[in-house]
C-alpha cells in the first residue's frame, strides 16, 4: 500500500506540469475562438464596404463577451419528442473533440502537450470521431430537417477525410516521421523541389478542411432554403453557443494541423534563419491566423456549392489527385534517399 502510494507523489509533477500546459493552451484557444468571431464580422463587413460590430465596447471589442451573455442567460429550449440524453450530449462531444486535438500539436519547438510519435494517427482519429455529434444531434432532434442536415453533414465530412487522409499521407512519406514535432524538423532540411511538389496537396488539403469544418463554400448542412439551420436547428442557449464554438475551435485546429504540415510550424517563414529571433510560437500564431483569414475571405467570396458539386469535387477530383500524388512522392523519396 506505501509503495503505491510512493509511485503516485512520484508522478505528481509529472500531472502538474501537463496541467499547467493544459491550461496554457485552452485558455487562450477560447479566446481566440471568441474573438474569431469578432475577427470575422469585421473582415466580412470591411469586404462589404460595412462597419460590422462597433457599438458594445470601444471598436466593438466586447461584442464576443455580450454574445456569449446572451447566449449564456437564453432559455434552453428541449422539443417535446427528443431524446433528451443525446441532444444534450452531442454538443458537449463536439466542442470536446474540437479541444482534444491540440494536446499533440506542437506550438513551438520546446511546448507540446504530449509529444507522442503517432501524433498524425491521434488527429485523424480525433477529427473522424467529430461525425458521431453531428450525427447525434440530427437524430437526437427527432425533427426531418434537423436529420437530412445531419445525414448531408456526415456525407460531406466522411468524403473529404479521405482526401486530408491521402495528403497528409505525403507529408508522412516526404518526412518520413508520424511524429508532428519531427515532421516540422524535417521540413527545414526538405530539398526545394520536394517543397514544390508538396504545393499542390496544401491546397487540396485545405479545400478539404473547409469541408470538414462546414464552412463557406461548403456550409450545405446550413441551406437556408431547405434544411433551415442544418443539424443543429433545433439547439438554443448554451448547447447552441457549444456547437458555435466547436466549429470555430475546429477551424483553429484545422489551420494549425495546415501550419505544421505544410508551412513550416513555428519556423520562419521561407527558411529565414535572420528571423530565427522571434519567438516560435509568434509565427506558429501568424500563420495560423493567415490560415484563419483566407477561412473567412473565402466565405465572403465564393458562392455556395450545390450538393452534387460538392461529392464531384470530393471523389472524382481530390480522390484521383491525391491518390496519384501519393504515388508520385513515394517515388520520388525512394529513388532520392535524400534523408540520411
């Protein structure tokens, strides 16, 4: 009994630190989430030749904290015929899914929650179960419009996983590490040829996660003209502000899982050892907020894509694509032996 409890003091700091670390990056993940939300009422209005939020606070800034009040303070409202257990639930999962995701990214050489080897395996993992709440919630609903959105919602995010799964399956291959703290390593020892080659899986890589997060010009589970609000039309008051707040937590993880795959992480940008002074973590944070910036300048932007359009981008285009690129960057890894 002594020695058991002699091995649980001994892991003591070991929790403490990792809750601290915890701490240090959600805490700071909500915020930007909230002031997301801001961010985009503001560049949407600017490209509209509008003001946006301006009244509560000065410039509008304590916009987010009075929406979050609001949301806060509303009445939640439970339909007569919904399973109550599950409607309640499905919020709390997605928004749980969308924080779990960031305790293997790496924030800046030295700072990772759990710098684990198959941290790819983990978000691939974390991001397919986001499908069970969203599917919970349409059925949970017990209502048709709330399902078909569900139903639609699903479709769309299980087809393009396969496209995120095949390009992430490039940067594997190109970095020869599941590790996401390595594959950024790697990237600054990658030839330029091999970087070029890579350009083209970005792309589909983030088109894809526009999908994924439902957003513009994807958002079909939210059609105004015949499915409402999409899953989530039957929530209000904080289990609405959950799932707001998931998907906009989710678009955060997406452009950084974008950032250590693709950009360079928390490295200068271009390989530009001059700026090696600036703290990592500064320019993992600028390139996720440019990641973040195109999210929202695509939504102000692009006309939204009819469904048919949508599973034709995702399995006769990206699918091909990928799939062939895949090929092509093995090749070329295999014949080049490039890393020692």
């Amino acid at each position: 009994m002594e020695s058991n409890s002699v091995s649980i003091i001994s892991y003591l700091p070991i929790l403490l630190e990792i809750a601290i670390k915890i701490i240090m990056v959600i805490v700071p993940l909500l915020l930007c989430v909230a002031y997301l939300t801001l961010a985009e009422r503001k560049i949407i209005a600017a490209m509209q030749l509008r003001k946006g939020p301006n009244v509560t606070g000065p410039l509008g800034l304590l916009q987010p904290i009075a929406d979050a009040l609001k949301l806060l303070f509303k009445e939640p409202i439970l339909p007569k015929n919904a399973n109550w257990m599950l409607f309640l639930a499905s919020p709390i999962i997605t928004f749980t899914l969308a924080m779990i995701g960031w305790a293997v990214i790496p924030i800046s050489k030295d700072f990772v929650i759990a710098d684990i080897n198959i941290g790819v395996l983990y978000l691939l993992a974390a991001s397919s179960l986001g499908v069970y709440g969203v599917i919970i919630a349409g059925w949970a609903s017990n209502s048709k419009y709330a399902f078909l959105g569900a139903i639609r919602s699903a479709a769309q995010m299980i087809s393009y996983e396969v496209s995120i799964g095949l390009t992430m399956i490039t940067v594997l291959i190109a970095t020869q590490s599941l590790n996401l703290r390595e594959i950024v390593l790697a990237q600054q020892i990658m030839p330029l040829y091999l970087q070029i080659l890579l350009l083209p899986m970005m792309v589909v890589f983030f088109i894809s996660i526009l999908a994924e997060t439902n957003r513009h010009p994807f958002d079909l589970p939210e059609a105004e003209a015949e499915l409402v609000a999409g899953y989530n039309v039957e929530y209000s008051s904080i289990a609405f502000a959950l799932f707001f707040l998931g998907e906009y937590a989710n678009m955060i993880l997406m452009s950084a899982m974008n950032v250590i795959l693709f950009m360079g992480g928390w490295l200068p940008p271009f390989g530009l050892t001059i700026l090696n002074w600036v703290p990592g973590f500064i320019w993992f944070a600028l390139k996720v907020a440019l990641c973040l910036f195109v999210f929202i300048w695509v939504r102000a932007s692009l006309p939204r894509y009819r469904y048919d359009q949508l599973m034709r981008l995702g399995w006769k285009v990206f699918l091909p694509l990928s799939l062939l690129w895949v090929v092509l960057i093995a090749t070329i890894v295999f014949f080049t032996r490039f890393y020692p």
